[in-house]
C-alpha cells in the first residue's frame, strides 16, 4: 500500500510557518499523540471536546454510516481516515487527500498495521481538489482550512465533489467576540500564517455553497460547522 501521488517533485507553496512544520519530517512523529491534541486544547479552550469528541462530532455532521464514500480533507497522518474507514465498512470507502509527503508516508505506514483496507491516500492539491464532481457523499475538513490559501475556493471545490445530499463537517478558526480576543487571534493568525474566519464567514459560505440544515458549534478560538448539499 502507499498513495497516490497526483503533484511529483513539485515544490509545495506554504502559507506560513505552521504549514511548513506540516511539511516538515519531525511533526508527522508526534501530530497524533502529541501535536494535534495539545494545540487542539489551547485552541478550543478547557471545556472544548478532546479528540475522541472530534471525531464523534464529525461523524454526527456528516451522518456516516456503512457504504458510503468519505473525503479526508488535509487527511495528515491519517488519523480521522482510517475510523472513517471502520465507520463506512468493508463497502465504503474513505480517502485522505494532503499535500504533505511526510504526513502521507506516515498515514500509510499506520493504515497498514491497523489493516483498514477501505481507506486510500492521494497526495495533491486541496484547493483545488482532483475528483470528479460527485464523487463523495461525505467531505470531512478538520483543523485545516484556515490554512488553506483560498479557502472559500476549496469550499466551491468541495461543493463540487459531493453528490446531492452529500454532507461537510469543517473545524476550523473562529474570531472570538471581544475586542481584546479579536486583537490577539488575528495577531497570532498573521504570524502563524493562519486565516481566523469572521463569526458567521464559514456558516455564511456554505449557505451561498447550497448548503441546508447548517450546525454550529463554537469552543474557544475554534468552531464545528456542518450542513448537507440541497438536491
């Protein structure tokens, strides 16, 4: 098993330096264990869910259940594709899709030992993702799209590869309301090289995307957004 590698030796652009740790060869080692979780719980906040909260929330927004077809989006070592690929059975199929070579060479080594044949992995580009327009019942995009270069441009690619119905779950930054917490994330998202997304610029987007029955959670710096694809 490895992936598929749709982008070569071509140099990926980074949009700031928490990008350039994801394409870095030392946090692969540590993002399930220990990267993911700890900047996880800063960013949500002490009452925000850990990690198995995450992937339950996930689930929920986008009602997985066996035989469907999930993306991964920014899938990094792997660890949201291969539950998914438990939750969506031996007739499902779940794909995690990243930039990074050595976040992927990880997904794949972990995926083998744990032996979830229904999961795949491809390497390229998640702007501009490269799958046939409805291709997937379910898009999952957790902890990514604020460092995404043009993230309402993934969202119009996102929108394409579901089929009608299809669901989104995204995770992802959140301006907070008072002023003093505003100046602090967008300090902080500028020197990092991530976006903080406006109070309603993620529920907002979908709703123009097509999107109904829209949910949101906040916890601290972060929200869990989640709507289906109107037929």
């Amino acid at each position: 098993m490895g992936y598929l590698d749709l982008l070569g030796p071509s140099r990926t652009q980074s949009t700031g330096f928490t990008q350039n740790l994801m394409l870095s060869r030392a946090v692969p080692a540590i993002y399930e264990r220990w990267w993911r979780p700890a900047l996880g719980r800063v960013a949500k906040g002490a009452l925000g869910p850990g990690m198995d909260g995450e992937l339950a929330e996930a689930r929920s927004l986008l009602a997985l259940r066996p035989g469907i077809k999930v993306l991964d989006l920014a899938c990094g070592t792997g660890n949201f594709t291969r539950p998914f690929a438990r939750m969506v059975g031996p007739d499902g199929l779940a794909v995690g899709i990243d930039v990074s070579e050595t976040m992927l060479a990880r997904a794949v080594r972990d995926t083998q030992y744990t032996g979830a044949a229904n999961a795949a992995y491809v390497r390229g580009d998640a702007v501009e993702l490269p799958f046939r327009d409805g291709s997937f019942d379910a898009v999952c995009c957790f902890a990514a799209l604020h460092l995404f270069a043009d993230p309402m441009r993934s969202l119009d690619r996102i929108t394409a590869v579901l089929a009608p119905r299809g669901a989104v779950a995204v995770f992802t930054s959140a301006r907070m309301r008072s002023a003093p917490m505003r100046a602090i994330g967008s300090v902080a998202g500028r020197r990092s090289g991530m976006r903080v997304f406006g109070e309603d610029e993620i529920v907002d987007a979908l709703r123009e995307r097509g999107f109904i029955g829209i949910r949101r959670r906040l916890a601290g710096l972060t929200q869990f957004v989640g709507g289906r694809l109107a037929e």
